[in-house]
C-alpha cells in the first residue's frame, strides 16, 4: 500500500481501494478509473475524446477521497480531477457485462408452433412502437415472427424490413425474387424441393435476419418448412456429446459460385454464445464446399454431420405450413433453418420477395425503442 486518502480510500501501486455502501471494499485499476472519467467522453457524441495511449507514464494518484457522493482523484504530474460517483462505482464493482435490454433469452420450439406463433399486422407495426418493439421481442425470444397485411407493393418488403434496420445487400442484389427463373443461380430459383438449410453461409458474416414477403401462391405444393436449430442442437448436445463438441468447434468450408461471383467462407454448423449457449446453426447441403480437413478427422466429422442433419429432419422439430400471399415470415438466419416441399410450377404462381438486415442492427433497435441506453 502505498497511502491512505480520505474516507477509507486506499491508494495502491496499480490502483484504489475504495469502501462502497455495502461496507465492502472494491478495488479500481488507476488506468480504468482516468479511462472513464467523465471528462473523457464528448457531451454531444458520447464518444469517449481522452486518448490514453498518449500517456507517457502509467497514470497514478496523488490524493483520492469520497466527497459529495463521489469518488475524487487527484492525478500525479497532470493535476487533472477526475470526480466518479459512487453509484456508477459500485454497479462496475464485480466486472459484470453492461445489462442489455436486448438480450432475451432464447426459448425453444418444435413442430406444434405454427399456431402459437407471434404475429404483427403491418401496419400496426408502422404506427405503433409498442408494437414494434413487441416484434423485435419475439423475433429476440422465438427466433421468427409472422407479419400480415403486408402492402402488396414492391416497396412494401423494404418499408417493413427498414422498421427493424438497414437493409443490408447479398450478392444477389439488395433484395432477391424466389420464383422460376429461366437460368436460376440457386436452387430457391426452381420448383425442386429446397432442403433445410441456412441461407448464405458462403458470406463471411451470413445475413442476420430474413424476410420473405409472399406476393403469390396458388401453386400445389410449395408448403414451408422450419425447424427451430436451437432446440434441435440442445438435443444434439443431450443425446451427443462428443459429436456436438465436434460441430460446434470445426470450421468447414461453404462456397457459392457464377459467372459474377465467387463467394466463399468457412462457418461452424453450431454457434456457441459467449456463455457456450447454443445461439444458432449454420448449415447448408448446396452451398457445402468439399469439405477439406484431414481425411482421419473426417471419419469423425461426417457420422457427427450426418447425425445432426437427420435429427433436424425429424418430425418432432418441423413445423410445416402454407405461407399466402399478403404475409412475411421474418426470422433468425442464424437459428431457425427452413426449406421448401417442391412444387408444380404449372399449377398457379408462387413469388416471395426476400431481404435481409443485420442481427445487431435489429437489437439496436430494440434498445432504442427501449430507452435503456447509458446515457437515456
């Protein structure tokens, strides 16, 4: 110890000791406490202006004590006050992340959910904020969310996205149109049966959230199909231990390639949060590259694989049903893994008009419509 300030305050080599209201001494790292004074942020920006790179010598304290409900520190060399209250101390006390109001947990689904599905009328989510951030809370929670009433409209698809964020361009354009196409680029393109999958793994960072907006659909067939990638990967990791390890930490190889582009990256089929909580799935059978570890680590990989895609499959997690003209199925790319049952093209017309935006964007979003950021 290298001294005492006023009210108990202890000065340390490296930092303070400072009494909080419980009785209980925290300590408070010399470089964190001249970090964060408040001096050290723009009042308009909220963006921190003090730049502590440009300190020669590591910052010290020449007097520390409690006044006014405030932690005072006189710094060495500089004679810079830097005034932090208590109540801000004590909330950083334990190391504890920041409270986000966008961190919901995630509940789980299976195949009987179509009819407890959350749904928002499009133009209640235009007027109504409460609604909105109603929207964000299921989608946060659930993963998917239905919209109806949508705008039969072109522009109706990028007004509803736009209320969640920017939408964010692939490399099929900033919007992309799922019907028959006469030379399609990707399998959604046809009347085939379209696997369960993820979409765009083959981007770096994948698309976050999609929306596909039903224009038309009189076709026989074409039903959609989803399957909730967290509950399915929780009883993966119950029933497979070692293969959900072995999925959840391997990095192998997605591609998409045409005439224009030559997307490739390498994802994990289970994502793990920060907390190793399974917060989605990554995994797509036609975008799959030849995958390219060592061929004895494979002889575990793919019965790991195969496994995991057949459990997705099963009927206990896929929720089937008909998605008609005037609504938008919106949902987490990275969690909720859908597909199509092939359909006859002939039989009538089927278009949905897609888009995507980005996942932070949306829960940014919520925070706001929240009011729970630092400085609200």
């Amino acid at each position: 110890m290298l001294g005492s300030g006023g009210d108990g305050v202890l000065l340390l080599e490296t930092g303070l000791e400072v009494p909080m209201e419980n009785g209980r001494p925290a300590y408070f790292n010399y470089y964190w406490l001249r970090d964060n004074c408040p001096s050290s942020f723009d009042a308009q920006t909220r963006e921190r202006v003090y730049d502590i790179f440009s300190e020669e010598t590591p910052p010290r304290a020449e007097t520390a004590a409690i006044a006014g409900g405030c932690l005072e520190i006189a710094w060495q060399g500089s004679g810079h006050v830097t005034r932090l209250p208590l109540d801000f101390l004590s909330a950083q006390a334990g190391g504890e992340k920041r409270p986000d109001p966008a961190r919901i947990a995630r509940e789980p689904w299976f195949c009987d959910h179509y009819e407890n599905m959350a749904r928002f009328a499009q133009p209640d989510l235009v007027r109504d904020k409460t609604c909105l951030a109603d929207w964000i809370e299921a989608l946060l929670r659930d993963g998917v969310a239905l919209v109806t009433g949508m705008p039969d409209t072109d522009a109706g698809l990028l007004e509803t996205a736009g209320l969640l964020g920017h939408v964010r361009p692939s490399y099929f354009g900033l919007v992309f149109e799922v019907k028959t196409h006469i030379n399609p680029t990707n399998l959604a393109f046809t009347a085939k049966a379209l696997e369960l999958h993820t979409d765009l793994p083959s981007e770096d960072a994948a698309p976050g959230v999609q929306f596909l907006h039903c224009r038309a659909n009189s076709v026989i067939g074409g039903d959609s199909l989803f399957v909730d990638g967290l509950a399915v990967a929780e009883a993966f990791r119950a029933a497979h231990p070692d293969a959900f390890q072995l999925l959840a930490h391997t990095d192998v190889p997605y591609y998409c390639e045409h005439e224009t582009f030559d997307m490739r990256a390498r994802q994990r089929v289970i994502e793990l949060d920060d907390e190793g909580a399974v917060s989605g799935v990554t995994i797509s059978q036609h975008q799959a590259d030849i995958f390219d570890l060592p061929q004895h680590d494979l002889d575990r990989y793919y019965p790991a694989f195969c496994r995991f895609g057949r459990m997705l499959q099963e009927d206990r997690f896929l929720m089937r049903f008909r998605l008609n003209a005037g609504e938008c199925i919106v949902f987490d790319n990275h969690r909720i893994v859908h597909g199509r049952a092939g359909y006859t093209a002939s039989s009538g017309d089927r278009h949905l008009r897609g888009c995507y935006i980005d996942r932070g964007e949306m829960r940014s979003t919520y925070r706001c419509l929240k009011g729970k950021g630092r400085f609200a």
